[in-house]
C-alpha cells in the first residue's frame, strides 16, 4: 500500500490484482462503439472473444454483439445495426 499526500491529504492507494489489471487492459482495447436506443445513444465498447465479460460470445445468433456500457458497466447482447463506431 502507498501513501499518497495531495494537498496536505494523506490517501491510501492499493497496488491492483492481476486479474483487475488484465480486465483493465482488454477493456482499453475493446472497440469503442455507440449503442443507439429509443432514448437516444449510450457510449459502450463491443466485447470479443476472450475478454472479461464476453462469456459465449461466439454463440450468439448472426447479427448479435455483446457490449458493455461505459456508464454502470451492464453488459447487453444487442443487434449489430443498433451499434455504430465512434
């Protein structure tokens, strides 16, 4: 654990898993896309094979993707129309 003094503050930062750094990582390569719904669009990152998360993504129908939502991280299969990238 490192301490870290900001601003005559002292916080304590712990030092990430491995598991959390290899999510961390495929979540920053993942393809940034936005999922457009009725009440307009949400940033999301279209999930691959061999990423957290994307558990069966090679058994989806034709014309489904898995994302993951930026906001709140809820993972949704989804149709690929409904996807555009950013």
């Amino acid at each position: 654990m490192y301490r870290i003094k900001v601003a005559h503050r002292l916080f304590a930062v712990q030092a990430k898993s491995d598991e959390q750094l290899a999510s961390d990582k495929a979540w920053m390569v993942a393809e940034r896309v936005w999922l457009v719904h009725r009440g307009g669009f949400a940033a999301a990152r279209v999930l691959r094979a061999g990423m957290p998360g994307a558990d069966d993504v090679d058994n989806l129908p034709e014309g489904k993707c898995r994302v993951k939502l930026e906001h709140g991280g809820e993972t949704l299969d989804v149709d690929e129309e409904d996807v555009e990238k950013v």
